[in-house]
C-alpha cells in the first residue's frame, strides 16, 4: 500500500482544482450562498459532463466511470477545499454509493444509479430512530435534516419495514420539503415529510449490510472533505501570519504562532494519512474497511475543526467577521463533524470493533 496518490490521482486533482477556482472562488461562493438555489446548476451540470464526478465511483456497467473511492476522496479533498456549494455530497457520494451496494439487486436501483451518474440529484434520507415507517410501498415519518432535500429530485428514504431497515425511492415532489436555517450556509438541508408518501422498494427487505457497507465508504469520502477544509484553513492562516506585523516583524514569527501551526500541519499530515489507508481499504480490503472507516472519522472531524477554529483565532479580529472566509470554514467543518455521526460514536464503534476481534 502507497499513501501517496498516483500520477493518475494527481491529475484528477488538478483538473479538479481549475475547475473550482473556475467556478467556485470565494465570491461565488458568497453569492451562491444567498441564491435561490443555494447552488450553480451549470457548474453541476459540467461538474457531471466534463470531468465525470458524478459517476466517478460508479461501475461502468451503470454508466459511471469505474474508480475507487481513492479517485472520490481526492475529488472531495479539492471540492471541500473550495467550498463548493451543491449536491455533490448528497448525490454523487451518498447517493450513488448506497445505489451501488443496492443496484446488483434491483433493476430499480441500477436505472437511477445510472442517472445520478449523469447527474440527476438525489439525496438520502437516514435512519436515524425518527420513527419513520414503511407499510407496504407506502411511507410515513419525517426526516431531519436531510442534505439538498430541496434541490433532489429523488429521495432514498431509509424506513422501517417490519422492524428492519429498508430503502425507498421516493419522488422529492411527493414530499413537503421545509429549508432549515442551519449553520453552514453553503450546505443546504431540509426537514422531509412523509404522509403517505409511495415509494419503490430498492434491495432487500433488510437492508442493513448494503447501508453500513455504503456508509462506511462514505465515511472515507466525508474524511477526504475535512481534509481539505483543514488544509485550506491552515494555507490561508499562514498566508495571513506572514503578513500580519506587529512590533515591527509579522506574528508569523512568534513563537506561540509557529508552534501552534506547526501542531496544525502536524494534524494535516496524520489526517492524510488516515484518510488513505481508509481509502485503500475502501478499494482492496474490504474487511478492514469499518476500522479504517472509523478511525478516519475519529480523527480527521476534530482535527479538521481544531483547524478552522485556530484559523480564527489567528486571524484575530478579522476572523470573526462576516466579510472574511475563515467562519465559513469554521461552519462547515463543524457541520461534517455531525453529517455521519459525531467522534464520541466512532469512537465507541471502534472500540466495539476491536474488542470484537479479541
């Protein structure tokens, strides 16, 4: 195993990078935030076309390009790093990996999984113990929050069927869908009503493997995101600590700033770490994968969100403001410390997985 990214990876990322200083710099980020929206739907659109993120980790035989979430991972580091608003973790991570663990099963879930790798959005609705139900093909519940709910046009709906979860394709125009005011504001999620609502059972009635095999891939890929919310959080406070001058020589200098970055950079480097093995789990050792998984998470989330609060912090006065990014930073990392689940419960998952291998 290799934790550095091959010459084929490092090309993605680049081709990723242009493409999102092309099309997300902090300007549009800002005015994409306060869209109707809350996205660029061509930047989603070309996002699908040209360089294929959408199907990036989907079989080819389902349309989709064929990588591994190594590929995906890298996609999400440069997207995060950008603060790309859009549906790119709901659908084409989320999504389309609970459609691939399903699509093998279902007709259903492999003709939708073939869209969304041409970019038609969907989002998932977890089983979190709200209650929600299934009698049948007919679902009733609500659902908070879930991710680009408004801006889906499918929603997979993880409901109880007899006491076991199952997953529902449910058409988003079926549902009543509310906006949340929620602390990232480059993130939009939504609050999901159920009344009745039909939908098309995808796999198994219970579909426990698919989800957790799903989710822990996932979980690699949220990783990926958080580490480059971490590393743009560091390069921009370096930049401003050199900069910034006090008594004559810039506070990049003193030693309680180089030390305390110094220990950030030191974060960035385990993160990544954790973050490729993770993936290479993900791709070549399955069994490893939910320890990998978790420990990826029960790392990179406080490591990523230490990151964008000493950015803060460094940035003095100035990072408090509206006008700065630094907060915007701030709020997404601590928004993905939560999306999958918060430390303290990777941390217990792998002490369970661990005491399950003695």
């Amino acid at each position: 195993m290799s934790l550095i990214l091959t010459d084929e990876q490092e090309a993605l990322r680049d081709s990723v990078k242009r493409f999102c200083a092309e099309v997300s710099p902090p300007e549009r980020v800002r005015a994409l935030m306060d869209s109707a929206d809350g996205y660029d739907p061509d930047a989603w659109r070309r996002m699908a076309t040209e360089l294929g993120l959408c199907g990036l980790a989907v079989p080819e035989e389902h349309g989709g390009a064929g990588y591994g979430i190594a590929e995906l991972a890298v996609a999400a580091e440069e997207l995060g790093a950008a603060l790309v608003p859009g549906p790119f973790w709901a659908s084409a991570v989320l999504g389309a990996l609970l459609l691939t663990e399903l699509a093998g099963d279902s007709p259903e879930a492999a003709a939708l999984l073939a869209e969304v790798a041409d970019g038609r959005i969907v989002t998932v609705a977890l089983d979190d113990g709200d209650g929600t139900e299934a009698a049948g093909d007919v679902l009733t519940g609500t659902k908070r929050p879930v991710t680009d709910a408004v801006a889906a046009d499918r929603i997979l709906v993880v409901a109880r069927l007899d006491g076991a979860p199952a997953v529902f394709d449910v058409a988003a125009a079926d549902t009543t869908r509310v906006p949340l005011a929620t602390l990232d504001p480059t993130r939009r999620q939504a609050r999901v009503e159920l009344s009745g609502t039909p939908g098309v059972r995808l796999g198994p009635p219970d579909a426990t493997a698919a989800l957790n095999r799903a989710l822990d891939r996932a979980r690699v890929v949220l990783a990926a995101e958080q580490l480059g919310i971490a590393r743009r959080a560091l390069g921009m406070t370096v930049d401003y600590v050199s900069l910034r001058y006090q008594f004559g020589r810039p506070i990049g200098s003193f030693q309680a700033v180089r030390h305390g970055l110094a220990d950030v950079y030191a974060d960035c480097e385990l993160a990544e770490s954790a973050v490729r093995d993770a993936a290479y789990a993900a791709d070549h050792e399955p069994d490893r994968l939910p320890l990998a998984a978790a420990v990826a998470q029960a790392y990179v989330s406080p490591a990523a969100f230490n990151a964008a609060a000493q950015a803060i912090q460094y940035h003095g006065g100035i990072g408090y403001t509206w006008e700065h990014d630094a907060h915007l930073y701030y709020k997404r990392a601590k928004t993905d410390e939560h999306l999958l689940g918060d430390g303290g419960r990777h941390l217990d998952r792998i002490t369970a997985l661990l005491e399950g291998d003695r």
